[in-house]
DNA sequence: TTGACAAGAGAACAAATGTTCTCTATAATG
DNA sequence: CATTATAGAGAACATTTGTTCTCTTGTCAA
C-alpha cells in the first residue's frame, strides 16, 4: 500500500464524512474507492484506525476522530509557520468542541452597537453567550439594562454590583433593583 | 405521543450524536429510550424526520441536520435575548462549517505579540488562516518577515506591495525581493 | 360502558452490515 | 530467474440493519 494512495484515500474518507457527518458503510468505501473487494476495504479500515483517524467501538462501530474532522493546529504565529512539506500540526481539533463547553446551555449572537469596543469587540462580531455560567467579576456578560439587552462587564466592588461599558463614552450602570443576567460570554469571533 | 417525551428523546438523540458522531442504530435507540419494540422507533425517528433533525436518504441511511448538532443562534445583542420560554431561534449552524470554507487548505495558530493590537487582535488569540486564498489589500496574512512569522496587513500602493503592523509602535516593511505569504486569516477567535 | 385512539411488544422479512477466508495477478527484491 | 510480498477479487458467514406487520394494553372522551 503506497503512502500516496493513502492520503488519497484519507482524503476522500474526510470529504465523505465532512458530506454526511457519518463515516461511510463498506458498500460505500467500494464506490469511493473503485474497489470491489471487502477484504480490501477492510485492510484500508484498518489502517485508518491504526492511524487514530477513526475509533472502533463494541461491534465494530466506527467513530471518528478529531484528525478525521477536526482543523489542523499549527503552534503560534512566531513560532513559525510550516510549510506543506513539513507539517508540523501541534494538534487537531474541533472548534464546535473547543468553544462549547455545555451545548445545550449555549448560543450564539450577533453584536450590534460600541459599547465594548475597548475589549476588542466590535459591531458584527458573534459572541458566544453560556447561560449556564453564573457570572464573575470582570467577565462580560449579557444583561438586561432598562429593558434592552447589551454587553457589558459585569463588576461587583465589595459586594455591590454594577455593570461598566469597555468604552469611556458610557457612564456605570448601577442597578436600582434587579439585575438581569442573560449569560456569560465566553468567546468573541469575528469572521473577515 | 406527548411533547414532554419527545423533547427528552430529541435530547438523548442530539447526546448520542455529541458523544459518537454519528446517529444510532434502532439498538442503541431501544437501550436510549427503554423501549424494545422497533416499531415504536422507528415511529421516533419517523418523527425526528419530520422535525427536521435528520434526514434520510437512499437506503434509509440518516444524516443529521444543523438542527440536532448545530449551534443555536439568536438575533442580536440589541434586537433582545429571549427566555428560555420564548426560545426565538433565527438559526442553527456549526461553528466548522460557518467559519471553514476550505477544510483542507485551513489551519489554527495561537497569536503572541502585539502587532495586531490595534485590530483587535491580542495576544492569546487564535487565528484562523486559509492558505489557498490569494490576499487583497487590506487582508490581515500571515508573512514572513525576515525568516520569522508575523500578523501584518497586505498592502498595496499602486502596485509596489508592503507590510504594516496594526501598531504604531512598528514601521511598514516594504520587503526587497520577495514576500512569504502564509495565508489569509478569515477569522479570529478569543475566548475568555 | 362503549368506542376511538395511541403506544409499545413482538414477530417476520429482505437487505446490508463487518469480518474472515482463499485464490490470483502483479510488483518488488534478491 | 526464482522468491517474496502485496493488492485486489470473490465467496462465505453470522449479525445487524431498517421496515412493516399484527396484537395487546392502556388512556381518554363521549
């Protein structure tokens, strides 16, 4: 089994699975690969687990792996960056895995307005919200000031809680009574 | 079929899915739910179908949708964050697939230094890079600068191409022979 | 009480599943 | 040349797959 017929083979097994979200049946393998043989195809299965792209479960069930559908890591911008020949992944991983701790407590929202703009966050970025987070001083949160939902730190100076913009042109915001919480951010993205 | 059970069920399957990255068999919906009648299930999954959560295609193989593993998106920060009760979903969608156009010629790094500062860009952030895009002024690239890796802005005035830092702190750099570019960065990631 | 309805058990079915063989053709190596 | 290794074809297999039935039970409303 040549190395290159391999990566081929990794290849088409990625885009079928990027495809379906589901790894391929053997009947489906033979398609992909022009082979009629399921004793080929299983020598090929085999070789894809002993490379840690898919996991067998109890009954021959097969997982996949953060290196099947996972992004490539490189490690950080002035440590260098690979060439295709090297290729120097430091790890492989899923972003959906990586920013979201609890999924079903989790959402997703669009930002409108400045007010945070001092930490890095502006207009038309996403900003991942959990809900389930009780907040602490100094992250930003989702709250609910005098009926309109915006970004703000949430602050609590010995005991006493208020809400601050990361942007000078907006005053404190001390709650009178109660302070509604939507969620903690925990993640900014910005797409370009 | 109460709508109680049914959103237990629609949970435990988009649990399933989290854990084994795929659907499960009726098997394993029978041991999921404690019910041993297959006609029962596949009632269940019958039911999924119409909700959209999966989707079934030739040979009655299942593919899951953005609805089961996808993300929940609200509108904006200021358009309001709904209760739990009112549940306004815009959208659903997997952080992968809406942030990686091209898996294949896409990579991660983590960001140190401040070059960037002034786009938002700090240290501990993580960039995502597309090799294959061919970069327009404006874009932030990743370029190599005297055999080290650094974050730049792609300029280009009236033809002659350069390098500037989103920092006042460093000057242009306007190479002599010949620019390294690594890639584009498409998106950046910072999550707290 | 009666009737209508839905949920689940259980059985039956053809088709597809993954695994393990043997055999042949080809390529690589001495 | 002879030898060894390798890839694929093809067949056999025990399971498991999804689907479609019938039958029983329980629930709810009239």
């Amino acid at each position: 089994m040549s190395q290159k017929t391999y990566e081929a083979r990794k290849f088409k097994l990625i885009q079928f699975y990027r495809k379906f979200r589901r790894l391929p049946t053997y009947e489906e393998l033979a398609e992909l690969y022009g082979v009629k043989s399921k004793g080929s195809l299983h020598k090929y299965v085999q070789k894809f687990v002993d490379e840690d792209l898919i996991v067998k479960s109890e009954g021959g069930k097969l997982i996949p792996t953060t290196k099947l559908y996972g992004l490539r890591v490189l490690g950080s911008v002035q440590a260098g960056f690979p060439t295709v020949a090297e290729e120097e992944l430091v790890d492989t991983m899923s972003l959906d895995e990586y920013l979201i701790a609890n999924p079903d407590a989790t959402y997703m929202l669009t930002v409108s307005g400045d007010s945070m703009i001092d930490a890095g966050i502006v207009e038309g970025d996403m900003v991942i919200v959990d809900r389930s987070k009780t907040p602490k001083p100094g992250d930003i949160v989702v709250a609910n000031v005098d009926g309109e939902w915006t970004l703000k730190y949430f602050m609590d100076r010995s005991g006493k809680i208020f809400l601050r913009a990361a942007n000078k042109k907006y005053p404190d915001i001390h709650p009178q009574d109660e302070l509604t919480i939507g969620g903690v951010v925990i993640s900014v993205i910005r797409k370009y």
